[in-house]
C-alpha cells in the first residue's frame, strides 16, 4: 500500500507540474471565459455603435402599383421586421433600383399583387432571411385581402388570423428536447478525456520503458501497485481537469446568467440534474480505468514511443465504435434500441451507452445496477491482468512482442 501511495502521488504530481496539461487547463478556461463574457463584452460594443449612429436603422422599401395593397404590406411588413425603417417607395421601380444601389436604402419589395413579390437587394448575404419572413407575412396579407372583398371587415379578419392554440405535452419519462445538449457535451467530455488520457498513459508507459532504470524499479515494486498507481493518477489529474473546465464554466455562467437568459440551450445545458452528475462521475471513473489499464498494458509491449499509435489502435478503434454508437442513437432519438441495450452491458462501451440512456430515457433501475457491477468487476479483472502484461512487457526489447509470447510469459510470471 506504501509503494501504490508513494507512486500515485509522485505521478499526479508530474501532471500537476506538465506545462502541456497546465496550459491545456488555462487556454480552456480562458475560452470558456471569453464565450460566457461575450453577450457583455458585445452589448458595450453595440451601445458604443447605436449611441454614435443616433439609433438609426436601414431602410426597407415597399414599392407596388396598387397603393391600398403597399399601405397593407408596408404596415404588415413594418411590424415583421423592427430592425428595417419599412417605407413607401413613392417613385418608379428603377429609381428604387438606384435607391438600393445608391445605399440609400438596403433592400425593397415589388409587390406585383398580395401574393407575388420581387424582392431586391444589392448584395444577398447568404443569411438573409427577409424572403423568408416576407412569405410567412404576406400569406396573411393575402387572406386578410381575400376575406375583405368576400365583405368581412379588416378587423374581423385579423381576429379570425391571430386566433392562439392552447396546448400542453406531458412528458411521463424524459423530454429528449431538453436533455438531448446536456448529454451531448457529456458524451464529449467523457470521450475526449478518455482517448486523450488512454494515449497520454500508453505514451508513459512507453516513455519509461526506454530507460534501463525501469528493470529494477519492476524487480523493487509489485506491478500492480504500479499499474494502479499510474492509471489513478491519471484518472485524478482528468477529474481535475474537468472540475476545473466545468467548474470555471458554471462560475462565468453565474455572473453572466442575466445575458444568457434569451438563450434556451445554454440555459439547459447549466441546469442539469444532480444525479446526472453523479451517474457521470460514475461512469466516468470506471470507464477511465478500464481504457487507462488496457492503454497502460499495450504501452508496455511496444518497442519504440513510435509504435504506440499503432499497438493502441484497436482499443481506440474500441472507443470510435461506443461513441458513435451513442451518437447515432441521441441523432435518431432511439436510445432504447437492441444495440444500445447490449452496450449497456459490454464493459468497453457501458460508460457511454449507459450513461447516454439514464440521461434520456427510463431505465430500470436493476439495469443501472448491473452494468455498474459489471463495469466495476471488469475494471478491476483488467486492472490485474493488465499489471501483469505491465510486469512482463517492460522488460521485454527489440522487436513487438506476440500475443502468444506475452501470454506465456504472464503463466510463467
């Protein structure tokens, strides 16, 4: 127990003092803290620009032969687009042309009757949406006309328009609407750390493995405690990291919260349940582990530090087929097909599809429970056979050890 204490703490301390893992660390705080001041930081900006342009807003033209039909869609026209100065073109379709070109006025519509329009503008910015609204306002346009030359009154008309349905959904599980964002970035978090740390353990392990000192500290300290020292370092250094990401984020939220409360996501994604958390620090810890000593034990077999990309990559090839089992399954809102069912339940892919189903779906509860035992059981079998690989394979040089050699080696060890 001393040497797995004296060797968890002297490697969470080397990732504690890595400048790539501390400058990691801060340039994500640092965008967090920039993305959650930037409502604040571009109010000041646009308050500075409409006190120096005196409020002033681009002119919208509304241009037709019919003068009752432009009165009806300039009014029409002026309440769908309160960023535009809708105005009545009084002259002739080509001096609005020159208008527009002039940059006297940003952009027009030809009305030719209340259904048929040309809409013109100088350049057509690739988010301009004004045909889209346009549309939407002149099909009531439309019928309002329609309904005053059948003799209703155009406030008669306008009440039969502006009637409101009332509607109500009840949810008995989960709202996919609502916890659809949350777990995606939960899903990233947990991916990302784990085939980002998994490589960061397998690149140690082949590090160390370069320097003969390692034969006697093998010979001096038992493999598991090695083994288990290294892969829970590792694991500490990610929580830490994540607390500190996640943490600094909801701090800027709180001070920023009154900027974000038109945005709907963001306001979902910082309120997330209690026990979410909890199933994610869960799910996250074991299924750490279990990818830390798998990498950690095929680290140990390479030869050189540039043969580890390609002695791990099948367990990330492992990780790639979770995640976009989960991803495709939160895509078609599907979370309890028979393919997830049975990656609840396989140790490689249960810290994503599990967790991906609490968060949007219903599970029983003995579901949750035995994929955590057996998660757990897992863990802990592979955490052993892999300080055994740990204790053969660093002592092993020159050219790839075979499967069959390594598994012989670990019945003779």
């Amino acid at each position: 127990m001393k040497q797995f204490g004296t060797i968890l703490k002297f490697e969470f301390s080397s990732f504690l003092k890595n400048k790539v893992f501390v400058g990691t660390t801060v340039f994500l705080v640092i965008v967090l803290a920039v993305v959650m001041f930037f409502p604040n930081i571009s109010a000041l900006f646009e308050s500075e620009e409409s006190t120096e342009e005196s409020g002033a807003r681009a002119v919208m033209l509304v241009y037709a032969e019919d003068a009752e039909l432009a009165e009806l869609s300039r009014q029409y026209f002026s309440e769908a687009f309160s960023n535009y100065d809708v105005q009545l073109a009084a002259d002739s379709l080509e001096a609005v042309k020159e208008q527009i070109t002039s940059g006297q006025a940003e952009c027009a519509f030809a009305m030719d009757s209340a259904a048929s329009y040309t809409y013109y503008v100088d350049n057509l910015s690739m988010y301009d949406s004004n045909t889209a609204i346009a549309d939407s306002v002149l099909q009531e346009v439309y019928r309002v006309s329609a309904m005053v030359q059948h003799g209703i009154s155009p406030e008669q008309a306008a009440e039969i328009l502006s009637v409101q349905i009332e509607s109500q959904s009840v949810s008995l599980g989960k709202d996919m609407g609502e916890t659809y964002w949350y777990t995606y970035v939960m899903i990233m978090a947990l991916y990302m750390v784990l085939i980002l740390y998994g490589q960061m353990v397998a690149t140690n392990v082949a590090s160390e493995k370069s320097s003969r000192a390692m034969e006697v500290l093998v010979t001096s300290a038992k493999p598991a405690s090695m083994m288990f020292g290294k892969v829970l370092a590792s694991c500490l250094a990610g929580l830490f990291q994540l607390v500190a990401v996640f943490g600094s984020a909801l701090l800027f939220y709180t001070i920023n919260r009154s900027a974000w409360a038109d945005s709907p996501i963001i306001e979902l994604l910082f309120h997330i349940p209690v026990h979410l958390f909890v199933y994610m620090l869960v799910f996250f810890v074991l299924g750490f582990l279990i990818y830390a000593f798998l990498y950690g034990a095929i680290g140990s077999t390479a030869s050189k530090l540039e043969d580890i990309n390609t002695s791990v990559m099948p367990i990330t090839f492992l990780l790639v087929i979770a995640f976009l089992v989960v991803m495709s399954s939160m895509t078609s809102a599907s979370m309890d097909n028979t393919l997830m069912k049975v990656c609840s339940f396989i140790p490689f892919t249960a810290p994503m599809a599990m967790f991906a189903r609490i968060c949007m779906s219903t599970v029983p509860w003995y579901e949750i429970a035995a994929s955590i035992v057996i998660l757990a059981g897992s863990t802990v079998g592979i955490g052993f056979l892999a300080a055994k690989i740990y204790r053969v394979g660093v002592l092993l040089y020159g050219t790839p050890p075979k499967i069959g050699a390594i598994l012989k080696a670990i019945r003779n060890a």
